[in-house]
C-alpha cells in the first residue's frame, strides 16, 4: 500500500484543480451552442448552370445568352436544425466581423426539426421560384416577348428560402430577351418578388453583399425595405441601388449594363 501511495505525495491540490478546469473547459466548448451562426454563403449565377443543368430551364421560347452573370447571393447558417455549432465555433464566430451570432430562437422557432426546418425552407424556395416565374413572364410580355406556352424550370442545389426571387425574375426575363441587359458585368441583388412584381425585404443582407464582393459582383441591387441595414456596410468596390419593384430592378440592370449606373439611387439613411 505504502509503495503504491508514494508517487502521488508531491501532488499539488492547486495543478489537480487547475487540470480540472482546463478540462471542464474544453468540453464546454465542444458542447452544442445555444446560438446561431451566419456568414456569406455562395453564390449562383442564375444565368449559368449548376450540376451541368442550366439553373433556369426555358422550353417553348427562344432564348438568349448574355455576356454578363446574374448572382443570387445566400447565408450560411449553423446552429439551425440539422446544421449544429459548438460553443467554440460561436465564440470565434463572435470576434469575426463577417459573421454573425444570434440566440437560436430569433433565427427558427423553438423545437422544430432538421425535417421541419428542411421542409420549410424548400418550400419556401419553390413558392419564390413559381411567384418570380409569373412575375417575370408578365414582365416579358410587356417588353413584347411571346410568352404563350413557356415552360420554366428553376434549381439550385442546397438553397433555400425566400430571397432569391428578384433575381430568379432578373435571370428569366434576361434569357427571354436579345438585349445583352449586363453588358457583361457581374451583378448582384437579393430580394423576395411577389407575383405583382413588389420586391420585398430579406434577411442577412450585410452577409450576402460580402458574398458577393468576394465573387467578384460590383453591384448590387438591394430591397429599398432592406437600406436602413444596407447604409453603411456596403463593402469597398460595391456599389448599391434601392429597388423596390421588378420594373426599378430591371431598369437598374439596363442602365447598369449600358454604362450608365452611376446615376442610379443609392440607399440612404433615413
């Protein structure tokens, strides 16, 4: 008994419990985070394709090609259902100025599931894709487009939500007429459309113009709802127009793509 006791004389209470904490602390920052994380997310062209697969399908109209890419922009979001974060991803997410932390609550409702959330945001995807295909079909007719008998598909892999409507509307309306509306500049924009063709605000917009300075957008076509949270943080390089109806967001394109945006409306403080 005395020789097994021996080795353990020198130990100091102080190291043991010091020991203790480091260690309790680790595995407090490898726990599921009660937060929510955001950053920029991808980008998708809506005039290009994904999967080998055009992201909008058009059968039953000619259709055109443009120099130029319309970017739909995203958030990347963990600490949602299905999509967990530890305690020490948030805390790096805390000190990094191109990302966001929010309690769970403020971001989905309380309980719900990986399924629920996954259905939600799927089926909030497919509305938006069916409400900018009647808006931009309208629109088109108007520009004299024949729009008897299209048939429109639209995918993205892994996107969800509401906010890419204006540009799905952007993107078909561009491939059904000859104009070459970019000019062959990138341009970005977020924005949800209803079938009026009313653009309505989103969240995480500070994120997704980050998003789309890094790939390479050097303007941005943003929700006149969303300017108060656009106002000072578009980044260096970026340059921002208000819109509020498909008509200002497809007017804005025209004028940006023949050299002439300069003059369009910035957001500005209220």
């Amino acid at each position: 008994m005395r020789a097994w006791m021996e080795p353990y004389r020198g130990l100091n209470p102080k190291y043991f419990t010091g020991t203790v904490a480091v260690l309790l602390s680790v595995l407090v920052m490898c726990l599921p985070s009660a937060y929510a994380v955001e950053g920029p997310g991808p980008t998708a062209d809506v005039l290009g394709e994904t999967g080998g697969k055009p992201i909008i399908a058009v059968t039953g109209a000619d259709t055109h090609t443009d120099k130029g890419k319309l970017l739909l922009v995203t958030v990347n979001a963990s600490g949602v259902p299905g999509y967990p974060v530890t305690n020490a991803q948030t805390l790096v997410a805390w000190i990094d100025p191109h990302q966001t932390v929010m309690p769970q609550e403020a971001v989905v409702p309380v309980g719900q599931t990986a399924e629920e959330y996954k259905k939600k945001s799927s089926k909030e995807m497919s509305s938006s894709q069916d409400t900018a295909t009647a808006a931009a079909l309208a629109y088109a007719k108007k520009l004299g487009v024949d729009t008897d008998g299209v048939t429109v598909t639209m995918h993205v892999d892994d996107i969800g939500g509401p906010s890419a409507g204006m540009m799905y509307a952007l993107g078909l309306i561009d491939k059904l007429t000859a104009d070459d509306e970019t000019g062959g500049k990138t341009i970005a924009g977020t924005g949800t459309m209803s079938k009026n063709g009313k653009v309505g605000a989103i969240g995480g917009i500070r994120l997704k113009m980050i998003g789309a300075k890094r790939d390479g957008a050097t303007w941005f076509l943003a929700p006149e709802s969303n300017c108060g949270e656009v106002v000072g943080h578009v980044p260096a390089g970026l340059r921002d127009v208000k819109v509020s109806t498909l008509d200002e967001a497809y007017r804005a394109l025209v004028a940006i793509g023949k050299g002439e945006g300069d003059s369009l409306a910035h957001c500005t403080a209220d």
